[in-house]
C-alpha cells in the first residue's frame, strides 16, 4: 500500500529508482501476472499505488476492468483507486474475479485477515511478494523496501514471510497454492545479483477445499 509525495531529501533516491527499476519492475510483473490470470474480466488491485501495473495490464488485456484499492488516493493514478483502512474492503462477496496483492502483505497490519478479506471478494488472489529465510535475505528486503519505498512516505513495518511462515498465513487464511513462480528479471545487472528471484514470488491462491490435508 503506498502513499504520498517524496520529501525532498529522498527526491534523488525516489529519480533513480524510477529510472533504473520501477518501469522495468512493471513490465516484468504485468507479464507474469497476465499468465496467471483467471477467465474473468473483473480485477481488484488492492494496494494498487499509482495503477502502474494495472495499466501495463490493460494494455496486454483491454478488455480487463480493474478498480484500485488503497489507503492511500494518489493524484493522478492510472486506474480509479477507492481509500480503505487497509483492513475491510467495501465491495461485496465475489465482486471480482481476481484479486492483485502485489508487494502489499508484508506492509499489512494483518496478513493473515488481508488474505481472507481478499478472497472474500474473489475466488482468486494473485500475490506477489518477499520470501526471506535467513538475517542477510531480511536485510536486503529492508534495503530494497526502503529505496523503493520511503520517499513516497509509505509505512515500512518489514514483515517477511519466511516460507515456513508463508505456509503458516496460508492454512490460517483457508488457502492453498495453485501455482508459484519466481520473478527473475525484475532488476538489471547487477542489481539483480542480491534482489533478484530467490527472493520474490508470485503465488495463484484459491480456498483451501482440503482443510484436513
């Protein structure tokens, strides 16, 4: 869930990152999450920023219809974005076909009531996210999150599944993975060396119709 305007000392920070991985960063994932995608028009992007990838996706898709979610309204935002406390969002069961949660659960309050609400609202729930299994992966993500994100004032609470927590969020929400890839590619050479696919991935989610598994 990202926010407001840069503060100037971070201006500089939030120029290069634009430039050297934000637009490269939206293709990479507008590509995988069109893979991904559920028969169905109707998309939820909760989280959704500036609808950066939503636009990516609609011009891969024009058919697609996709409203925005945030706790933060940004001017100017490519897609229609409706403020919500990042908790409850205000549409009905089944309002969507697919839900997009990219780089947002480890921003959330709650992860676990995240996942559940998500997929109150759609059958599928399309997660795009961090996987850090040992101090030095937390620390790169920190980094990472930090360029990408403090110069838009966004909350950095650092919460990084582990893939046992993963495991652990997913049973408490009632899911199940239907697929999971990484997402090689998303930064250039040599940032790619420590950010690259062992830490991101994008998991397809559905309801868990074998509890006692």
């Amino acid at each position: 869930m990202r926010g407001a305007k840069a503060a100037p000392p971070l201006a500089a920070i939030a120029a290069f990152h634009g430039k050297a991985v934000f637009s490269r960063r939206v293709l990479v994932l507008a590509d995988r999450l069109e893979r991904l995608l559920p028969p169905g028009r109707r998309l939820l992007d909760v989280g959704c920023g500036d609808g950066s990838i939503a636009r990516a996706l609609i011009a891969r898709r024009p058919d697609l219809r996709i409203a925005g979610y945030d706790v933060f309204a940004r001017p100017g935002a490519a897609i229609p974005v409706t403020r919500f406390d990042g908790t409850r969002l205000p549409v009905v069961d089944g309002a969507a076909d697919a839900v997009l949660l990219v780089d947002v659960l480890h921003h959330a309050e709650d992860a676990v009531a995240l996942l559940q609400e998500c997929a109150r609202a759609a059958p599928v729930v399309l997660v795009k996210d961090h996987l850090a299994d040992s101090r030095f992966d937390r620390w790169i993500l920190r980094f990472m999150d930090w360029v990408g994100n403090a110069p838009h004032g966004v909350r950095l609470p650092y919460h990084y599944f582990s893939r046992a927590a993963w495991r652990t969020a997913l049973s408490e929400a009632g899911l199940c993975e239907t697929g999971r890839e990484r997402v090689p590619g998303l930064y250039p050479f040599p940032f790619s060396l420590l950010f690259g696919g062992r830490l991101q991935f994008i998991a397809r989610l559905q309801a868990d119709r074998w509890p006692d598994r």
